[in-house]
C-alpha cells in the first residue's frame, strides 16, 4: 500500500462518486423544471384567492367598476 494505492487500477473513487454527481444534477434539473411553479396568483394551498378572481372576473369584463369596487371593499 503505496502513497498510489486508490489509484492504483487508474480511476479511483470516480466509479463511485459519478452515480451520486448525476443524481444531484438529476435532481436539480427536477426541482428547475417542476419546483418553482408561479405562484402568483396563487394562495398557499394553490387555490386562487377571491381577490384573484374578482380581478380576472373585471379584467374580462363580467363586472363593471363600481360592482369591482364595491366587492373588492367587502373583500378588505
């Protein structure tokens, strides 16, 4: 056991630490892909917010302003 003796048949620990590196480059790639939705119009539990769809309900013209006003003031 010489100061060469894991690399002694030429690749050392890479057989072993290559299946760990690509599970963690695997896992990143998930959590970019799947992980970070948008959550913008989101709650917490991933359901719209009342405000959220009194909002898209004006925006595609369903209410007028005075009723978005007056529902977005029983909303506060």
């Amino acid at each position: 056991m010489g100061s060469g003796y894991m690399w002694s048949n030429g690749m050392g620990y890479f057989p072993m630490i290559m299946p760990i590196m690509m599970l963690i480059i695997f896992l990143v790639a998930v959590y970019f892909l799947f992980g970070r939705g948008n959550h913008s119009l989101r709650d917490q539990k991933g359901e719209e917010s009342a405000l959220d769809i009194l909002k898209r309900r004006y925006a595609k013209g369903e209410i007028q302003k005075e009723k978005f006003e007056a529902m977005k003031k029983d909303l506060k």
